[in-house]
C-alpha cells in the first residue's frame, strides 16, 4: 500500500498530502483573532483542513476556556500546545481537550507532531521526548510548543541547550513554536524553525537575525502540506496574502 501510495504521488504531486493548520497566541478578544479565525474557515472551505495545532497561548489571560473563540474555528480535530498563558487553568484545558498532560504526540498522515510543554518539568519531558523521537516511523517528525528555541523575538536558550542535540540525532527538520507574537522562519543547523504567534494577540516587533530566512508583523495562520516525500509550509495573513513559503524534500526519498 506505502508503495502505491508513493507511485501515485509521483504521478500526481499533492495528490496525497495532507493540510494542517496553525495558529499560536491567538485566544484573545481582539479583531486579529477573529480575521485569523476568519482565514482559517475560508482556507478549509476552500480546500479541506484535516487537523488544526496550535502553538500555545490558547486563552488569554488566564487560560480559561472560551467556547465562542473554539467555534469559530473549522470543525476538525485540534491539537494544542499550551503556553505561559495558559498555566493558570492547565487543568480545565487539558480536560477540554481530553488530554492526560500537556505533553503527547499525534501521527497525522506523513507526519508525527511532538507536542512539549515549555512552562514546567522540561528535562522529565527530555527523556519521554528521546524515547517518542526514537521510536517513531513517520516519515517528517515536527516539534510543536509554545517557548521557540531560535527566534526573532525572545527565544529560550537554555531550552535550546536542552532539546536541539535530540533534534538533531533524531532527524527533526521542523520545530513550530509561538510566544513571541508575529511571524518568523529562522534556519539553524538544518531545522527550520517558524514562530508562529500572530493568532490574535497584540502584535511584537521583530528583531534582525542572521540566520532569518523571513519574518512579518501580521497577524496570520501557517499552514502545512506533508506527504512521504515533501513538506511545505506557509503563512498567510488575514487577507489571504502570502507572507512566506517553504519547501522541505526527504533526503533518502
């Protein structure tokens, strides 16, 4: 079946990838978030989203739950990370979402997504993190949380210490994170790593990167399309307009 699957997509490019949405910083009472709520609709209208992430930060201030903010999402399946805003009411999220803790993975078609919670017991999540990497099978292995390793805003640094000799020994091409409330695309050591907090709280300058590969102060959504063999990923703000895309290929295709 794989091999049939991987015939028909070099028949037909796109034909089999799957389309995720993202959205970080976003569960605010703002016009930002209702126009990026807004783009997400639009975009699943017009070509089928089959999961939603988010990067963290799902309400403010305090992280209680706000079911208006929820519908007015595309009905499909959403994943979270949570973020320093959502600690507060941890609890009331992770029984909302019927999560066990705020740290888990998802395989979603070509892709697993490593969800790790930035706010408390990072170096216990190491160890389940190392284990996760190891074990997986999917072809694209993605980091999502809410701290961003690298970024054009306030990174982490000592999470960076912690977490990036794992990506790197496991094949992570891709780290999605939020916090810093904007969009950015840093490459360093190979991975790409997107902030993607411009969901719909108020907006953080960027500050110049060398390592940049591109940035906007707008509020927007991210999206990515993964089959076996590629990943692209891209943002769009409340308009529609293309902020940024990239393109990522298996090395041992």
């Amino acid at each position: 079946m794989r091999l049939l699957a991987l015939l028909l997509s070099l028949l037909l490019p796109g034909a089999w990838a799957q389309r995720l949405g993202v959205i970080g910083d976003w569960g605010s009472s703002t016009p930002g978030r209702a126009q990026a709520a807004a783009l997400l609709r639009q975009e699943h209208a017009q070509r089928p989203l089959m999961a939603l992430l988010t990067t963290g930060d799902n309400f403010y201030p305090k992280g209680e739950v706000v079911e208006g903010f929820l519908r007015q999402l595309p009905p499909v399946p959403l994943y979270p990370a949570f973020g320093n805003h959502d600690a507060p009411s941890l609890g009331a999220q992770l029984r909302r979402f019927r999560l066990e803790r705020p740290y888990y993975r998802v395989r979603l078609g070509a892709g697993e997504f490593f969800f790790f919670y930035t706010e408390a017991g990072v170096r216990e999540q190491r160890e389940w993190l190392a284990q996760a990497l190891a074990s997986s099978q999917a072809p694209w292995k993605v980091l999502v949380l809410h701290r961003p390793l690298y970024s054009m805003g306030w990174p982490s640094p000592s999470l960076r210490a912690l977490l990036e000799p794992l990506l790197l020994g496991h094949g992570v091409r891709l780290v999605l994170a939020g916090h810093d409330h904007h969009y950015a695309r840093i490459l360093a050591k190979g991975i790409q790593h997107v902030t993607t907090g411009g969901g719909g709280a108020r907006l953080y300058p960027v500050f110049p990167k060398p390592m940049a590969q591109a940035w906007a102060v707008a509020h927007h959504a991210f999206f990515l399309e993964v089959d076996e063999r590629s990943l692209v990923g891209y943002a769009l703000d409340t308009e529609g307009r293309l902020l940024d895309r990239f393109a990522l290929r298996q090395e041992n295709p």
